[in-house]
C-alpha cells in the first residue's frame, strides 16, 4: 500500500502483530488517534496491539531495528496490557498517553527513560502517568489525580 493510504492515520505500516484481537485493537488504534492532539507532531506508531502476555508492565513501547532493502528502518509499536485494554477509562488513557511518549522521543532518536527529565516532562504536558508508581497510592490520590482529572483529554472508547 501507498503511503497515501495511511495520510490521515498514525498507524502507518502494515503491522507485524503477534496477537489478533481486532476489537481492542481498534480501541485502543481510536484512542491513539485521539491522543494525537496532545502532541505537537504526529506520533508514529506502526501498530498498537493488546496482549496476554504483558503481566508487569501495564503497557510497552518497541523500537526493532530491521534491514529493508538494505536499508536500516525502525518499527516503533505499543502492547498494552489485554485485561487493561478490556477494562479502559482513565487508567487506559493514561498508559497509552504514556507509551505515546516513548514513541515520540525514538522517532526523535531518544530513547530516554522514565527517570529522564525530557521523559517526565513530556508525560506531565500531556497528562500520562510517568511511571505508573504513583497510581493508587495517598499522595497520587491527594496531589495528582484531581489534575488528571481536570486535564485528561475527552476519550471516547
Ligand atoms: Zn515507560
């Protein structure tokens, strides 16, 4: 396919995924298109894909390196967490805000860590969860979630 075909989305390549449950995956494809606002660029991202098999981390941005035609090219791709992505609401939307950050730094040549400031401050512009650490306990509950709140961009799932 042209890269015409995907002008207007941010799943741009035809998609390598290792799982195949199409309903949440339209989901959470909707949710990343709506995401995109928040960013100043378009985001991009060759496929998102729930899965089983995601048990610590509540979601993960990839970066493979493959040789097409003798050239070096990069597949960034998100998996989120199946029981997360069936359960959805803020917690959702935060995670794949999260991993959206992770994308858009590799495809600025960054692969930064939560523990980098450029990583921290571009999750709090956008309204992710840094780290996931905070959610549940009495300071995020105190300080952070009546932001998250406030400022959670309008997601419709
Ligand atoms: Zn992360």
């Amino acid at each position: 396919m042209g890269l015409d075909d995907f002008k207007n989305s941010s799943i741009s390549k035809s998609s390598n995924k290792a799982f195949n449950y199409k309903k949440l995956d339209e989901k959470l494809e909707s949710i990343v298109e709506q995401c995109q606002k928040q960013f100043p660029e378009k985001v991009e991202i060759d496929f998102i894909e729930a899965s089983p098999k995601l048990k610590k981390h509540a979601g993960k941005a990839y970066r493979d390196q493959n040789i097409e035609d003798g050239r070096l090219e990069y597949s960034i791709y998100i998996r989120i967490k199946k029981s997360l992505a069936e359960r959805g609401g803020n917690d959702l939307v935060m995670v794949v805000l999260h991993e959206m950050c992770h994308c858009y730094l590799y495809q600025h040549g960054i692969g930064a860590s939560e523990k980098d400031v450029v990583f921290q401050w571009l999750c709090g512009r956008v309204v992710a969860d840094p780290s996931g650490l905070f959610r549940g306990d009495k300071e995020y509950d105190k300080i952070i979630k009546p932001f998250i709140e406030q400022d959670l961009p309008e997601i419709d799932q």
